[in-house]
C-alpha cells in the first residue's frame, strides 16, 4: 500500500513538472527567449527514478540467486534511465532566442537555425486551450518557426517580438509584416488539452515500476506478467504522445489531420456535419461525398468553435 501511495505521488509531482513554466525568459545576453522548464525537469525525474530503482536491485543479494531477475529488475531500469537522460538533453538545451534583427533557435544535436526578422511575413495564434496558444511565425521561401504553448517565457517572448515588430526596429523597416490572429476566414488549429496527453503518461510510467514494488524477495520475477506491465506502459505513454501530437488544422478550403500520418479532406466535399453521443462523450462526425466518414473527437480543445468554423465554410463552398 505504501509503495501504491508513493507511485501516485511520483506520477502526481510529475505531471506537475510537466506543466511548469514561467512568464518571462532571457538568455545570458539579456534577450527573450523560450525554453522547456516543465519537460526537462520532469525527463529529469523518470531518468532518477528508473536509476535508483535498478540499483536497489542491483545491490539486493536475493536477485542474484534467480535467473532473469539482475537483467529485468536491474539492468533494464538502469539502460532506460541512461536513454532517458540522453534525450533530456534536447530539453535541457533547447532554446529560442529573439534578437533584434534576427530569431536563434538552437537544440543539441541539431545545428542552430537563424531567422531573419526582415524576411517574416506573418505571425498567426493558435488556440490550444483556453489559456493557451501556440504561435506560428511565418518567413519568406516557405520556412516557419512554432512557439509551442508548451514552452517557458512564450508570453514575454510574443509581446517582445510585437515590440520589435510594431517599432519597426528592423533591417528592414519598410516592410510590413502583419500580426494575424483569428478571423473567419483565418486558419484554425484545434488540439487535444495538454493535461490528457500528460496524465496518460504519467499513468503509463507508474504501470512500469509495478514490478519492482511487486517482486516478492526470493521469488523469480515472471517474465509474462513484467511483459503485460510493459506493454501496458508503452501502449499508455504512447497514448500519451499521440495525443500530444494530434492536431485538427481547419484551413479555408480543407481540413488537415495529423495524427499517425497526414490526412486531408477538401471542405468542398462535404456532404453534412453533425455531431452524435459516443459513451458518455460526443464525436464530430463529418460526411463526404465519396461516403467516407471523418470522425473527430469531441475532446479537443473549442471543440463546438470547430464544428461550427466546419459547417459555415462548408455551406459557403457549395
């Protein structure tokens, strides 16, 4: 019961860790800039845990005396949590920083990618959430830059680049660069909340420590049911990750999904819209002309802004 109550804990300190983030970021030069402070603390805090765990059983003598047990309760908690660390790294270095002429965006491995404030032509928000909005950043030969809602310091990087943009404190200070949000015909991104994706795999992380608070000294650890338990897990947290990933985008001519793969559906195919009761939820169930039904979860963020965004330019198109 203790080991339970500690693993809900641990899930509830992580899907807070997740979550934090901060108004105002700056670099070591003083410049706005965004950042990972949730995620990188929270990557942080599985790579401990998976870490301490394996070496409490790599140092109980019982696990030495039973096949499988060294390499299941031991080497692999350590192997993850060495993984784990690896990729914290992106976290931890990954950065966006606004200067006066031009935007730095740097995460190790990756090479560092500059944007030239005098070649962006627009910058568009996004809703995720009622307190949230990813930004797009839109620059000349096709390239654009997203400001996540997940990242630290997007308010006071926005306003900045607002500043920048507005004083016209530019290289260029005759060109124009619109500052777009939403409008009728404007494009619209509908995701799930930030909160579910987490939530299923701070669950999906707690089934995978189930073994170690389950294995009973001086018993072999069954190879069948620690396969079910990690199973459970990846199928959790990669629950977790589709969720965070997937994305509605409502264009004026077409609707983009994005989930394991990238599908579109041309808005002037749409035969009717309506939305219908899916256990104890409600569904988006959207009809085309080839008889192909398109199904989106009523779980998304704004969701009766969509449907609505959905039939007016669906009855406009015809």
């Amino acid at each position: 019961m203790i080991k339970l109550l500690i693993a809900i804990v641990f899930a509830s300190i992580l899907m807070w860790a997740f979550q934090l983030r901060r108004e105002k970021e700056v670099d070591k030069a003083g410049n706005p800039c965004v950042c990972f402070l949730g995620p990188k603390f929270g990557m942080l805090l599985c790579g401990l845990a998976a870490l301490i765990v394996g070496l409490v059983e790599l140092n109980d003598p019982v696990n030495y005396l039973y096949s499988g047990n060294l390499l299941l309760l031991a080497y692999i908690p350590i192997s993850i949590s060495f993984l784990i660390f690896f990729l914290s790294v992106y976290y931890w270095n990954f950065r966006i920083a606004l200067g006066k002429d031009y935007i730095t965006s740097s995460a190790w491995p990756f090479q560092s990618k500059r944007y030239n404030l005098s070649e962006m032509t627009s910058l568009r928000e996004n809703k995720i959430s009622k307190n949230a909005s990813d930004y797009i950043l839109h620059f000349s030969e096709g390239q654009h830059l997203n400001i996540s809602g997940l990242l630290s310091g997007q308010s006071y990087f926005i306003s900045a680049l607002r500043t920048i943009v507005n004083s016209s404190q530019l290289t260029n200070p005759d060109i124009e660069i619109p500052i777009v949000q939403h409008d009728d015909n404007s494009e619209r991104l509908y995701k799930f909340p930030i909160r579910r994706g987490i939530l299923w795999i701070a669950i999906g992380i707690v089934f995978s420590i189930v073994p170690f608070f389950g294995a009973a000294p001086g018993k072999t650890v069954q190879l069948s049911g620690y396969l079910i338990l990690f199973g459970v897990t990846f199928f959790m947290c990669a629950l977790g990750v589709y969720q965070l990933l997937y994305s509605v985008v409502i264009k004026t001519d077409r609707i983009i999904v994005r989930g394991l793969s990238t599908k579109e559906y041309l808005i002037s195919d749409i035969v009717s819209v309506e939305v219908v009761p899916v256990k104890g939820s409600h569904t988006a169930r959207i009809t085309l002309q080839n008889r192909n039904v398109l199904g989106i979860d009523g779980e998304l963020n704004d969701f009766k802004d969509m449907v609505q965004i959905v039939k007016s330019r669906a009855a406009t198109s015809r």
